[in-house]
C-alpha cells in the first residue's frame, strides 16, 4: 500500500514551517514516496520553486496551499471577532483549478487582510472548480465545531464543502496525534460525520518539520515568531506531538484501522495533475501605430536613430550591424521587448526624469543605442551584441534601467498606466536567516544572555555560513567543542539556518504581463504598505514562467545629477544637456587623478579612490578599465 503527504508546510509557511524544499523532496525520496503536496499558510510562495525541483527529483509535485477561512465575512474586521479564522487545504487538480486557486490567494490578501489573508465560502463557492479540498487541522472549521460541541454546525458546514467543491472533491482529514486530547475528540467527531453522510476520510500529518529530532527546532522558529516566553505553558507550540514527516509505513501502522484513509491519499494523488507551462516567453502586446507590425515598427525607429546618432551617411559597418541585430531580434521574437522599453524610457527622458546612460551587457546592442535606451555606441567601444542576446542561446535579454531614485515610481506608474495595473506588479523577495542573525534570534528563543549569543554571532565573519565558520575560524570551533551552551545554539542555528524569515519588496524588479498577473501569478501587498502590490513568486520563478521582468533601479547619484541640473538652470540660467557634455575635459581628470570622487558613481568607495590615485588616469578608456 502506498502513501502520500497531503498536508505539508515548508519554509515558506513563514516561521512556522521549518524544512526547505529541497529537503522536502530528499526525504521524500529517502522514505520511498513518489508524490508529495506543499500546502503552505496562505500562500503559493514556493511553488514555481518546488514544481522544477520534484520534477528534476523525479516525484510528482502536488501544488496547494492551506488558507484562512474569515469567522464570517472577509470583508468583516470587528475588534476579538474577525481575528478568528479557520483553516482549509486545497489542492490543485488541472489548469483551472490553479486559476482558481490564484485568485482565491490573491483576493484574500488583497480584500481580506485581517491579521492574515482570509476568504470565506462565498468566494469559495466562485473559484471552486478543479480543486480538491481537505477539512484541514484542529484549525479547520469542522473540528473546531465538534470540539465546542455544535455537532450540528459542523455537519453543515461539511455539506456546505461538499457542495462547494462536489462531492468527490471534499474529504474529512484525520490525523493521528495520540497526546493530543483534543485530536482524539476531533476524530471521534470526524469519523461519525463521515459515516452519517458517507464523507471520505484522508490521513494526514500536517507536516511542520522532517524528523522527529527536528521538533525543537521548529518550536525555536515559532518562539521567534511570536516573541513568547520559552517557559509559559500557553503559548502556541506543536511540541505535545509528532507533527514530522512520518514514513509511509508508520502512517499505514497509525491508520491500520482506516485503511481507506491511507488509500485515498492516492486516489487524490492520481487526480492532481497540474503542470506549469516553464520557459515559454510570455510578451505584453506593444501596439505599432498604422497598422505596421512589431518588426517594421522597430526598423523604423532605428532608420531615426541612425540619422539622429550617426546623420544622414552613415557608415556601412553601422548599417550591417543594424541588420544583424535585427535579423537576431525577428528570429527571437523580441521586437515588442525592444518597443516596450524605448517607450518608458524615452517617456522618462521626455519628462526630465534622468535615465542612466546603460547598464551591463545590453551596451552591446546597437538597436538600444538607436533606440535612445542606452548611450554607449557599441561600435565606438567594440562592444559585442552576442553577449546581450545570442542567437544559439535564446533567453529574454536582461536590461537593468537606472533612474532617479526619487522619480523610479513615475516610471513605475506610467507603465501601469499603459499596460493595465492588473498587468503590471513589483516582484516579492525572502529575506533569509543568514548566520549572525540565526545565532541572535536562536539565543534570545533559548533566553540565553544578550552578551553571550552577540560575543557567539561576532566570531562569525560576514557572509560566512556557521558549517564554513567552524571550518575556518578557531575560536568558533572551539566554543563549539567545549562549551555545552554554544554547542546547542550552534546546532540549533544550523537546522534554521537559511529558512525564509521574512518576505519584502525586490528592490527594482517589475513585472509586465500580457494578461492579468492574477491569472497567472497570486498577489499580494508588501508588508506594512497596503498600496504597493507585489507577486507571490521571485525573481526566478517569474522568469521561469515566462513573464517579462524589468529591472527599475533608484540611483541616488542620478538624483544629484538632476538636482544639479535643475540648480545650474535656476542660478544661472543655463540648461545643461548631460548628454552633450565632453568626456575628455582635462579638468574632470585632474578630480579623478586626485581621489575626488565622492557621489561619483562605482568610483565612491576608499579601494576605488586609491586606485584613482595610483592609475592617474588621462582618458575615458583608462576609467572603463579600472571598473
């Protein structure tokens, strides 16, 4: 008889769930599964990430997510009422019903917040199709009835399910926590309802942690989670059980009374079948004026570009290159990626927002030098377009755009504008426990001296991990060796080492889809800013799927440039086209040759300062090498 883990919550689950991905998976293989389900609270966040890896692994990932159901209405935020909620799993069956999941995620955080993003059974009932849902934990309304007694309550609302998702979508979960009085009266009920109404039953353990030596760890995570005294006796912990990855034997030993229990799992497992379309390119539409194609529209703003960059007879290397690059651009398909570009960024330009000269490797393209997006002419330099977009190696080209940082949000908005602000979103990052961090936050947990676990954290060097500071660093080692209290947070820090702590905003990364983003990706506002909206998957997983990721960077130097500009037209009445302005001016070397770069872009720093001094440089050329 086989198993598999319906109900598992990995890092993602924020300070909650311990295991990483990849460890997921590992133990999956090691206790001989070959499916599994991630179902984190409220959230998908990992499962672009967990599709690719189980595939690679070769088990079959099962996508869902355990939400919150609102005591009411999601719309209702009444004081010691509405910050009650419940749980549900759902699981993802095909293509629709990852739609529906989607929006359910993305309505919940964006119309339900309440402490944590809520749906409730009217929204439930729209996005129901092709899913299958589980009652869920303790947390799941059904239990939550029997154990206060309204038996009658929870029998409707598993009807209510049942009707919802149909009635070979919803299955009663059970668990075997045996110290759990509370699970022991839930199952009585459980298996009761299930009879009466002939609800099938599906096992699961709610997975929080890998093994069952993992289990002080995680109660560590939620003690930093909630800031709660180690020692009070109330305080949320899952320490009275197991809540570990059991093996598929032991679930089958801890349901032998319920053998349908454990088959039903395959039975779910066989009827999940969603696949992530991965690496398709995804482009937003660029409307070409007059009816002209993409292509033609292109050519044409590079034949203006040439006479504006090179006048009226340019030389043949620049058109044959222009015709290479084109040829290039049409057999990628990337001409609307080109148009989409010049046009937010000469909308900056025409707007006096200043835009960096060119970032990286797309000072290669003559097409973006024609195209006013960058102003590096790759001829001039010898710059090679291969490295920007290579023909043999077809990926969406990557160009990093640098504005103001106090004008970057213009940009931003313009695009929103022209695209749809369903389209157009800022992309979610994790912040992860690094080193220093971990051993901080596992001491205060342990309610270890303040002074003890900063001494600890400071041997650690920067950007170290503690396995490569006990390899290197001697002192570390040896509190480790030989101090019983160093050991146990060393360990400890080690298991959370990595885990993602916290979820923010990427710093320049924008999405532009060519359809709603909440078809495709869930969304959610940031932390603590409930304008900005950000995807529920990173940088990576965005690209993955195909969509378009821009890169708007702030620079604070661009800022001072247009400050000065606007200063020099206010003082004296000149307008300065930095553009225009020369890069041989024996004055500006003598500042270079000097040291006297504070402000000045990659050459502020007391390492470039130096080197300045030593190169004394006389040329463009000579500053273009030292960086």
């Amino acid at each position: 008889m086989k198993f598999t883990h319906l109900h598992v919550h990995s890092h993602y689950s924020l300070l909650d769930g311990l295991p990483k991905i990849d460890e997921i998976l590992d133990r999956v293989k090691e206790l001989g599964m070959d499916s599994v389900a991630i179902t984190d609270h409220g959230n998908i966040y990992g499962a672009v990430e967990f599709y690719k890896k189980a595939q690679e692994k070769g088990i079959k990932p099962i996508i869902g997510a355990e939400i919150y159901l609102a005591f009411e209405s999601m719309h209702q935020e009444r004081p010691n009422i509405d910050d009650k909620r419940y749980h549900l799993v759902l699981l993802v069956k095909n293509a629709e019903g990852y739609k529906n999941l989607v929006k359910l995620l993305t309505r919940a955080h964006l119309e339900g917040f309440y402490y944590k993003p809520r749906a409730d059974e009217e929204l439930l009932a729209q996005h129901s199709a092709g899913l299958i849902a589980l009652s869920a934990c303790l947390a799941g309304k059904i239990p939550k009835m029997i154990l206060q007694r309204k038996i009658a309550e929870a029998e409707k609302t598993a009807l209510r399910y049942q009707e919802i998702f149909g009635k070979d979508n919803f299955y009663l979960e059970i668990q075997n926590h045996p110290n759990s009085h509370d699970q022991k009266v839930a199952n009585k009920g459980i298996l009761a309802l299930a009879k009466k109404y002939n609800i099938p039953l599906v096992a699961t353990n709610d997975v929080h942690y890998l093994k069952p030596e993992d289990a002080q760890a995680q109660d560590i995570l939620m003690l930093i989670n909630t800031g709660a005294d180690p020692n009070d006796p109330e305080r949320l912990s899952l320490r009275e059980d197991d809540f570990s990855m059991r093996s598929p034997e032991q679930m089958i030993k801890d349901f032998e009374d319920l053998p349908q229990a454990i088959e039903n799992t395959q039975k779910i497992a066989e009827r999940c079948n969603f696949q992530f379309e991965l690496g398709k390119i995804k482009l937003p539409k660029f409307e070409a004026p007059l009816g002209k194609n993409q292509e033609e529209y292109l050519a044409e703003l590079c034949q203006q570009g040439i006479e504006k960059r090179y006048g009226a007879n340019p030389k043949k290397e620049v058109l044959d290159r222009l015709n290479y690059e084109l040829s290039v651009i049409k057999q990628t398909g990337f001409a609307p990626y080109f148009l989409i570009v010049q046009d937010f960024v000469n909308w900056a330009k025409q707007n006096r927002i200043v835009v960096g000269p060119g970032r990286g490797s797309v000072g290669g393209s003559l097409v973006a030098y024609l195209l006013n997006i960058t102003n590096v002419d790759p001829l001039k330099y010898n710059l090679l377009f291969e490295r920007f977009l290579n023909p043999d190696r077809i990926s969406m080209p990557d160009i990093d755009l640098d504005f103001t940082d106090r004008r970057r949000n213009e940009v931003i908005e313009y695009v929103a504008q022209k695209y749809g602000k369903d389209k157009v979103a800022q992309i979610i990052t994790f912040g992860t426990m690094a080193a220093r961090a971990v051993v901080r936050d596992v001491g205060r947990a342990l309610s270890y001296a303040y002074s003890y676990c900063d001494q600890i954290a400071k041997m650690i060097p920067f950007g170290s991990t503690l396995d490569q500071t006990l390899a290197s660093v001697d002192e570390f080692r040896q509190a480790y060796l030989e101090d019983p209290q160093a050991k146990k947070l060393i360990d400890f820090a080690k298991k959370l080492e990595g885990v993602a702590r916290h979820a923010s905003t990427h710093a320049c990364g924008v999405v532009i889809s060519a359809e709603p983003l909440d078809n495709i990706v869930p969304l959610q506002h940031p932390t603590q800013d409930d304008q900005a909206i950000v995807t529920q998957y990173e940088m990576h997983s965005i690209e993955d799927l195909g969509l378009l990721k821009m890169d708007f960077l702030g620079l604070k130097n661009l800022t001072i440039i247009e400050d000065t500009l606007a200063r020099i037209y206010k003082v004296q009445g000149k307008k300065i086209d930095i553009e225009t302005i020369p890069l041989d001016d024996k004055n500006v070397f003598k500042l270079f040759q000097a040291g006297e770069t504070v402000g000045v872009f990659q050459l502020e720093s007391d390492g470039m300062r130096r080197y300045l001094k030593q190169l004394k440089p006389t040329e463009f050329e000579d500053i273009i090498a030292m960086v």
